[in-house]
C-alpha cells in the first residue's frame, strides 16, 4: 500500500496510470487543482493548500490538516512523489 503524494496537475497525471486498488493519495500545493480529475477512491486533498488556491473540493475526497498527512505517511509504505 503506497501512498502518492502529487503536488501538480500533471503529477496527477503521471500517478494516476500507478495507482492500485490499496494506495491512498494526497493532493497538496499545486496538486490540489487536480480534484476535480481525481476519480481514485482515496484520494486525500490537503485543506490550506485547497483554500489558499481557492479550490472547492467535493464530498468524493477527504479534506485534511497537515496532521492527518502525517498520520497517513505514518500508515503508508512507500511514499511516492509526482511533481512532472
């Protein structure tokens, strides 16, 4: 079980096609524009990063606090980076 930390929209793309079932994902700073693109069903958007750049984000996705992301990179082996 991984977990994808992608910080752009095309970081997202690159992930997506590495996803399994089981990884989780988190989209944070220039990531977050990819929540609308995101059809994993783990997918974790970090919440400052959402506001600042002033993205809704819908219910299909977890809002979360820098806490909870290093919770979830606590949780998860390996992480894996995507910033194309």
């Amino acid at each position: 079980m991984s977990l994808h930390l992608v910080f752009s929209t095309s970081g997202w793309r690159s992930c997506r096609v590495r996803l399994a079932h089981a990884d989780a994902v988190v989209l944070l700073g220039d990531g977050v524009y990819a929540a609308h693109q995101a059809e994993h069903s783990a997918v974790h958007v970090l919440e400052e990063d959402a506001h600042i750049r002033g993205i809704a984000v819908d219910a299909k996705h977890t809002l979360i606090s820098y806490d909870e992301l290093v919770a979830l990179c606590t949780q998860y082996q390996p992480l894996v980076s995507w910033n194309d």
